[in-house]
C-alpha cells in the first residue's frame, strides 16, 4: 500500500516529467507545476524545500544516477577485433541509451539554460559520473588505443553531449546521428 504522501510525491514527479515533453518547453516553474498536478505551491514546497531538491528527486527516483555506473553496454558490442567498428558500436548504443533519457537531459539542459542553479549542479553531477563510465565503457580498446584511451573517453562523452544538443535544436534524425557518429570516429583514425 502506498502511504498518500507517497503518491502526492510521485504524482509531482510525474508531472515534473510530463512538463519537460517537446510540447512544452517553456520552463518548469513551480506554480506551473502546482497547477498541472492540482495541488497549491505550498504543497510541493512541502515534498520538495526547492527547485534543486525537486529536480535532485526527479533524478534520484528513476536511478539516473545509479545506472550510469551500473549499466554498461553489452558484451557483444566488443565481438569485433576492429577499434573503429567497436567504437562506432559504442557510440551507437551510448546514443540510444540517451535518447531513452531525453526527458530527464531536457530537464537538466533546459533548467541550465534558465540559469537554475539546482539543474547546473545536477547536470555536473551526472557528467561527473558519465565521464569515468565511459572511460571504463572504452577500456576493452586499450590494446589498440595504448595512451590515447582517456583522449578518446573524453571525445566520446563530448559526442554524446552534442549528438543531444542537435537533437533538441534540429529534432531528432537518425541518419544525421549515425553520420556524425561516423565522421567522430573516422576523424580519430582507429586501427
């Protein structure tokens, strides 16, 4: 059984989510989001103190956090005794796992864009975490990569961060994607 203040939580959670949709790009404010739960502000000032505390929880309950340590790409992803083919299958994947998020990065990009201090810092937060995963996510490389595996780490999480600024900016296009993808990788010149 869930306790009623539990479900008013989730309820704002959800809300949180649904404002953030392509449809709805003006900003997450806090009356804006009292209004489409039908609660009054004082009641999410109750279940979260600030905008920051609410978009911590945004993350924080559905495991973003969590999972960028946790969840990494599958085996088979390295079967090839090819960099560049790994690579662009890293990319790839990484892509559609990101896209599957795009909710919780249009949150984050979006707040940060307004200036909302809680987003940057979220946002910091989660790319902290990003950058050593994908390092870890890239380490099956090292043989051929030698010292450049750090380098390369840090090209594939930037990829990552601009693939989403142009699929926000321009909307989505898989065949831009895979293209970018492509050149990324064929401009570092993998045996």
């Amino acid at each position: 059984m869930t306790a009623v203040g539990s479900s008013t939580r989730e309820r704002i959670l959800d809300a949180a989510f649904a404002l953030t949709t392509a449809e709805n790009s003006s900003g997450l404010s806090m009356r804006r989001l009292a209004d489409s739960c039908g609660l009054n502000v004082a009641t999410l000032y109750h279940h979260f103190p600030s905008k920051a505390d609410l978009l911590k929880a945004v993350l924080e309950e559905r495991g973003y956090p969590r999972r960028i340590g946790e969840e990494g790409p599958p085996p088979e992803l390295y079967d090839t005794a090819s960099a560049d083919l790994t690579l662009r299958r890293l990319l790839s994947w990484l892509w559609q796992q990101a896209q599957a998020e795009e909710s919780a990065w249009r949150l984050l990009i979006g707040e940060g864009l307004r200036g909302e201090p809680g987003a940057r810092e979220e946002a910091n937060r989660l790319v902290a975490l990003v950058g050593p995963a994908v390092e870890e996510w890239v380490r099956p490389l090292e043989p051929q990569l030698g010292d450049r595996l750090v380098p390369v780490a840090g090209l594939v999480r930037s990829m990552l961060l601009s693939l989403a600024v142009e699929h926000l900016a321009l909307g989505p296009d898989p065949a831009r994607d895979a293209e970018r993808i492509a050149a990324a990788v064929d401009a570092l010149a993998l045996p």
